[in-house]
C-alpha cells in the first residue's frame, strides 16, 4: 500500500534534490504517516486508520466522527 493520507489525501510527491553546486538528482517527499486507532462512538468499536501526524492532531481536537461525515471540507 502506498504512503496516503485517508484525511488529509497527502501522498508522496517527487522533485529535485539541490546540492551546492545546484546539480539535481531525482528525490521523494514522502508524508509523515502513522497507523493509528481511534475509538468510534457510533460503531463501538476501534477504526484503525494511516494518517498523517497533522490529521492524529486534528482529529483529537474536532473528533473522528467530525471528519469522516464531512471528508471533503477537510481538503
């Protein structure tokens, strides 16, 4: 499975690395993602989710059920 975000939708990107003399070299900016588990009321039961650190923090400030009903608003 690829590094991709369910939130978020970040994924690795490509681009150039620079050295000093400004020589480039192919490269990955790959996310920063974590499996995470989260507790969902509505199921009662763990989800377990790949996430980007940035949507573990949003998603314990707003709460899971907040982001899955309203997905598209995140982007």
């Amino acid at each position: 499975m690829s590094k991709y975000c369910f939130i978020t939708g970040k994924k690795t990107i490509f681009g150039n690395k620079r050295s000093y003399s400004m020589s480039k070299s192919k490269r990955k900016f790959i996310p920063n993602i974590h499996y995470h588990k989260f507790w969902s009321e509505e199921k009662k039961r763990f989800i377990r989710l790949r996430l980007t650190t940035k949507a573990i923090r949003c998603i314990d400030k707003n709460g899971l059920e907040c982001f899955i009903k309203n997905k598209k608003e995140f982007k």
